[in-house]
C-alpha cells in the first residue's frame, strides 16, 4: 500500500509539474552550485533502491568536481532522480548504472549510462513526449522524462539520448556552465 501510494504521488507531481511548466508557471530558482554536490545527494538518495534492485550504481571518480552551474537546484535534483529511476527500470534488477560529469564548450555535461536493453534509435525522440513508454520502461508513466526535459530547456540546456558504451542508453544533460 505505501509503494502504491508514494508511486501515486510521483505520478501526481509529475502531472502538476508538467502542467505548471506548460501553463508558464514554473517558477525556477537558480543559483550558482557544484554539479558534484547534486550528484552525491542523488546517489545517496537513489544507492537504497539500487542495491534493492541488484544495481551497481556508479559517480564515476575522474568526474570533473569543481564544475559549476547556475541552475535551480531543486529542478536539477529532480531530473537526476527521474533519470536514475528510469535507468533502473530499464535495467529490470541486473546491471550497471554509472554517472559522469564532464565540460565541454560552455557547459556541464552528466552523462547517466546504463547497461540495459537501450533505447532504439525511432524511440529516441519518443521518449520526451508524454505518455510514451518503451517496452524496457514499460512500468512507468512516460511523464518522467518529457518533465526531465522540460525543466533541463528551461534552463537553457540540453538532454539527448546515445548508445551507451555499456551497452544501454546513455542519456546526456547539459547545462550552461557559470559565469
């Protein structure tokens, strides 16, 4: 009853978030932070339902720690979790689930790959819109990330999707580093 319930409200708040953000309501609150910081909340936040899962999840160690952004931190939070969750899914209780932050021209690149089944190349685009789902993600919503993307291009970034070199999906964030 109490994972029916939390799954429920994500479902809940993802369609409030999808509906402010359409509706020009979402208020954002950036700020100049540490990508790392975020990634090691989300780690902590995210290892217990990895390990619940028999998932390996990695922050690589040669990330870039210093980088920084100006970004709603809250929002970033958000979508490194959706993202994680999503990899999980994908993963179906086997795998691998590694994150790297890197720069390049301008901007902080996260880099969440997975080694699931991956996402075919006519689904890549699918995926950001809302209500699709892949048969690997087949228990979610398909609100997840079309919001991942909402909120990143709210920020004047950039979320995409590659063939992973763990054999999954590599999804790519990319946020304007600050000034």
């Amino acid at each position: 009853i109490q994972k029916n319930g939390q799954h429920l409200l994500h479902l809940i708040n993802d369609v409030l978030d999808m509906a402010k953000i359409e509706s020009g309501r979402m208020n954002l609150q950036p700020e100049t932070f540490k990508v790392h910081e975020v990634l090691d909340e989300v780690n902590s936040i995210t290892s217990t339902l990895a390990s619940e899962k028999n998932i390996a999840l990695f922050i690589e160690k040669d990330s870039d720690q210093e980088v920084e952004i100006y970004a709603d931190n809250t929002r970033l939070r958000q979508v490194m979790i959706n993202l994680l969750l999503n990899a999980a899914q994908a993963l179906q209780g086997r795998g691998r689930l590694e994150v790297t932050l890197s720069r390049a021209s301008g901007s902080a690149r996260i880099h969440v790959d997975d080694s699931g089944p991956g996402i075919s190349l006519e689904d890549q685009e699918r995926v950001f819109q809302p209500f699709f789902s892949t048969k690997a993600h087949g228990e979610g919503t398909g609100l997840g990330l079309p919001l991942c993307r909402k909120l990143v291009e709210g920020q004047d970034g950039e979320i995409s999707i590659q063939k992973s070199l763990l054999g999954g999906a590599r999804l790519t964030v990319s946020l304007p580093l600050s000034e």
